[in-house]
C-alpha cells in the first residue's frame, strides 16, 4: 500500500465502486413497517424528492479518481458522501448533528436512500477522510469535484424545465471564516507557540530559554499583561527571535507545514536592513497578509466600515422575466481582497460556456472596467449596470459606433464624426458654438487654435456603451438585478450572528458554496414542483429518474423487476411511483 505525496492519501487503501444498494429496497424496509397513511406523506416529503432530483442524479462515477484502480476494499457510497454534506451545509448542521439525524431522522435516511433501519453508510472518519481526499484531489489537479456535482445537476434542471438563461445577474458577498482576531503582536506570539508544539525535544530544550516566556502561557494571556507603550519594543524582540528561529531551523524543518507558516510571517512582518532585523511598517502590510494560522487562505478588507477576514463568493442566476423560476448557474470563490470586476473577467468565459445563449449580463457598478469591455464584447454579451463606479463626467461625451471603424462624438450642444489618428481617435468641435457654451469650462475637450479637440480609443466607446446599456431597456428590465440579493441572503443564513462560516479555508468555503447553490436549486424545483404539479418538464423530469423497483415473488422467495408501462409515463411522478410500488 504505497502513500502519494500528492494526494496525501493511501491510493491502495480503496477502490471505487458504484453504490446501486439504495435501487433495491428491502422486503423489510422502512416502506413495509410504515402505515400507508404515513407512507403517502414521507412519499410527498421535501427530503423524499431530494432522493429523486439530487441524490439519484449525482455521478459518481466523477469521484473515482479519488480511489485505487487496484483490486482492494470498495469505498463508502459516494452520493451518499456527497448528499450528505449538501445536506449539513444547507441544514447548518455539526457533523455530530449530521450523523445524529443519519441514525435517527427518518426523513434524512429517506434522502439518502437508506431503506432500513439497521444500515450507517459510513462512519465520522470515513466522512473526513472523504473530504480530505477530495481537498488534495483540488490541491493537485485544481478540480473541485463539488462544483461538478452542482454544474452537472444545474444544466439537466436548466434543460428539463427549459430556463431561458439569456439573461442573468450577478452579485457578490463576503464569507467570513471561522476565525479568531489577532492583533499584529498577539499573532506573533501565536505562531511562536504553534512551533514550539512541533519542536523535537531536543530543539525545545534548545530554546527552552527564548521560548518559556511565550509558551507558559497563551498569546491572550501574554497580550494582556501587555503595556500599550511596550509593544514597538516587543515586536522589534520578537523580531530578533523569529530571525534566529528560522536560521537555526529552515534546514531540518522545511517540509513541516507549521514552518511553512512561520516562515510566511517571518518575511511578512519583519526585513533585514544592513544585518540589522526591523519590523515593516503597519502601511507596509496588505490584506494578503497572514490573518490566522488556523486559515492560512483567509485575506483581509474593509468594506462598507466592515472588517472581513475570509472569502468572497460570487454569484450568477437566470434573470429572464418570461421565467417561472430561476436557477443559479455559477458560483466562483476567491480571496476576499479581490475587485469583482476581476472575478467577473475570470468567469465570464466558464459562464458562457455553460450558458452559450447569454446575451445580457446585469450587475451592480463593482463589475465595470475596461478588460471586462472588451472581453464582454467578444463574448457577444450586454452588460447592464445598475451604478457606475466613479464619479460623474460634468460633460457626457457619447459616442456611437456608425460602422465598422466609424464613430459619432455628441455633446449637450454639438455632434461631429470621429477621425482616425496614428493611435487613437479624435473628434473636432466648432470652436465658436463652444464659446457660448455653459459648460465650456469643464468640458474635456481641449482647445486648439481653430477648434476644441476630444481624444478617445475603442475602450472609452466601450465604456460609455456599458453606462448607457441600462437607458436602452424597456423599464420592466431595468430592475431585474436587485433581486439577487435574496439569492445572497439565502446563502448567508447559516452565517452567525458575526458574519461567519463554521469552516475555514479556501477550499472549505468552496465546498460550502457550491454545496448550498446544490440545495437552494431544488428548494426551488420543488417549490415550483409542489405549485405546479402538472407541468409536462417535470413530471418527466421525476419520471426519468425514478429508481428501478423490485418486489419479492412470495411463492418462489426470488426478486423479480417490475417493468415501468410506457403507458403510465406520463402520470403525475408521485401516482406512477405508487402505482409502480
């Protein structure tokens, strides 16, 4: 059983194997116990229709890189894995709650596909371990196997209940991690006492001395007996033992991880000027900069007056009127420090790609810059904000593409074509309607012997394109973005009452992310199920999906399949399953 330093698990240790168990129901399964009062309403349950859209639907074939192509011991059920934290993050769950409502909630094991009673589909460390196979699966290849899961269950849900996806909208917020908040000093002392756990003990005897102080006691209970005065000069010794730290250690600990992370605040809070050790300038540092050593993903920012430390998440839904109901189509996290008109130029393509008929993108003013334009041009894309960042010109200038290479330059009072210059082009106003002006004093034009002159390229036609885009749409399609912010409060409701996850890291948060987009789409199919439930797309959507039924021949005890009538297929999903039955 050979261990691969890639991806930090035992590649011999499992092997991957479909699970099909939940397709064949025990003779003496929870459906056979229960009254058949009490069977029709765990059949029209939430969770019941989980098993059908959700559980049944997830490939888990995707998941078999995880595992050894050698013949060993088959893995736990994968969509079972995989339900299951869709459910814990929807429901905020603790993973002992998790498996607490896997062991006794009857709902849970319905959508789950657990037939009886006596079955656990794994345990606490097969669930972890799971999801650290899955983390180095991300940490090798870059493939969040989670967001698969929510594309590949996306784009059937968009095709079966035909959502137009030409138009959608996009919005961000922050998710902040699970994090305690270090002051620059407290941090210090913190990663001192986080090294000093993995000192061999002949290097803590070694520097038992420089290190009691700090390690006696926690970094709260050193900053508190602390004076305010006395911090610049207990950075600066700090500074001259995380230096003497490193020069004795970078050799013999360089592959332990805790290193790695002191090492990282070594050279963030402290530089070596003439073989003397300082310690950086608090302007110095960005919001890159090391938060937590339980998060070392986590970057800092204020917005709005507010510190966050964690992620952000972006996300993007349908938005067509002529919807019924809109699903999210793209979920994309990233540090939280980034602008979102960089997210946005990140996944403007994969968006595209998912959804090739968008043509109309709406967004709030952080989206705009001139990278975007153009790639939103050659996506062939509209994109509609509804604020602009920066501040307002005193004088508009429009212009308007004539044909190909030709363009119109309008003022409140004057309207010229464009000429081509070596690098740009130019628009000449008459000089004498200018002077009776009003605005002529802050008109970005500039004046010339004959003539005011405007300057402009192709990003500032653009530019001024993307700020009108709003005015050209019928009224009812101006308003359509706001409405994401309900999709935003969806996803931040398990937060605390601090703002936070109950992860961290990077990874984690993705995890989250796309595992909530997951059950906030079929809280919204079965919304529109449970409204609607004649509608042609859907039934035909559960009837597909509906798991082979077996009985058991009481005369000669063998299992035969009953055979869905194509004459039925077309009855409302819940009839079929209880004539099927």
């Amino acid at each position: 059983m050979a261990f691969d330093k890639n991806t930090h698990f035992y590649k011999g240790k499992r092997m991957f194997r479909k699970n099909t168990s939940h397709l064949q129901p025990s003779l003496f399964g929870i459906a056979s116990q229960l009254p058949q009062a009490k069977l029709k309403k765990l059949k029209k349950s939430k969770e019941y229709d989980f098993y059908q859209l959700v559980f049944c639907k997830i490939n888990e074939k995707d998941f078999s890189v995880l595992y050894s192509d050698s013949c060993s011991r088959p893995n736990a059920p994968v969509n079972s894995l995989v339900a299951s934290i869709i459910l814990m993050y929807h429901n905020n769950w603790t993973t002992e709650k998790l498996f607490d409502r896997i062991d006794f909630d009857l709902l849970t094991r319905t959508a789950l596909g657990l037939d009886t009673l006596e079955e656990t589909p794994f345990c606490p460390a097969t669930f972890f371990n799971f999801q650290n196979r899955l983390l180095s699966h991300f940490a090798s290849t870059g493939q969040n196997l989670i967001e698969g899961v929510f594309d590949s269950l996306t784009q059937q849900q968009l095709k079966t209940l035909k959502i137009k996806t030409n138009i959608q909208r996009s919005d961000s917020f922050m998710a902040m991690s699970n994090i305690r908040s270090y002051s620059r000093t407290q941090l210090l002392i913190e990663m001192l006492i986080r090294l000093h756990r993995v000192l061999s003990d002949e290097d803590k005897l070694r520097f038992k001395e420089l290190l009691d102080p700090y390690t006696k006691q926690s970094s709260s209970q050193y900053i508190y007996n602390l004076q305010r005065t006395s911090i610049p000069h207990e950075q600066q010794k700090l500074g001259q033992l995380y230096h003497k730290l490193y020069e004795s250690l970078k050799e013999s600990y360089k592959d332990v991880e805790v290193f790695s992370v002191f090492e990282r605040v070594y050279t963030e809070h402290f530089t070596t000027t003439d073989n003397k050790i300082t310690v950086k300038p608090g302007k110095e540092l960005n919001g890159s900069t090391l938060q937590s050593p339980d998060d070392i993903d986590a970057t800092y920012r204020k917005k709005r007056d507010r510190h966050y430390k964690g992620q952000s998440v972006n996300v993007t839904e349908t938005a067509n009127p002529d919807n019924e109901l809109n699903l999210i189509t793209d979920v994309a996290v990233c540090s939280n420090n980034t602008d979102d008109s960089k997210i946005l130029n990140e996944r403007l393509e994969p968006i595209k790609e998912k959804t090739p008929d968008l043509e109309e993108l709406h967004t709030d003013g952080a989206y705009g810059s001139e990278d975007n334009d153009k790639k939103i041009e050659e996506l062939e894309i509209t994109h509609v904000q509804t604020a602009v960042r920066g501040r307002k010109a005193d004088v508009s200038m429009e212009i308007e593409e004539v044909s190909d290479g030709q363009y119109t330059v309008k003022c409140p009072y004057q309207s010229v074509n464009a000429e081509k210059t070596r690098t740009r082009y130019k628009a000449c106003f008459d000089v004498e309607i200018c002077k009776q002006c009003p605005l002529n004093s802050n008109c970005p034009a500039k004046q010339q012997s004959d003539k005011r002159t405007y300057y402009f390229d192709r990003s500032d036609y653009l530019l001024g394109k993307r700020n009108r885009n709003i005015k050209s749409l019928p009224p009812e399609r101006r308003k359509i973005r706001p409405n994401v912010e309900a999709t935003v409060k969806e996803f931040t409701k398990p937060f605390n009452h601090k703002g936070k996850l109950r992860i961290r890291g990077l990874f984690k948060t993705m995890v989250y992310a796309h595992a909530m987009a997951i059950s906030i789409n079929f809280g919204r199919v079965w919304r529109y199920v449970a409204e609607n439930p004649d509608v042609f797309a859907l039934s035909n959507l559960l009837c597909s999906i509906l798991p082979c039924l077996f009985a058991m021949n009481s005369r000669n005890n063998r299992r035969k399949t009953i055979i869905r009538d194509k004459s039925r297929c077309w009855l409302e999903p819940r009839q079929y399953f209880e004539q099927a039955a």
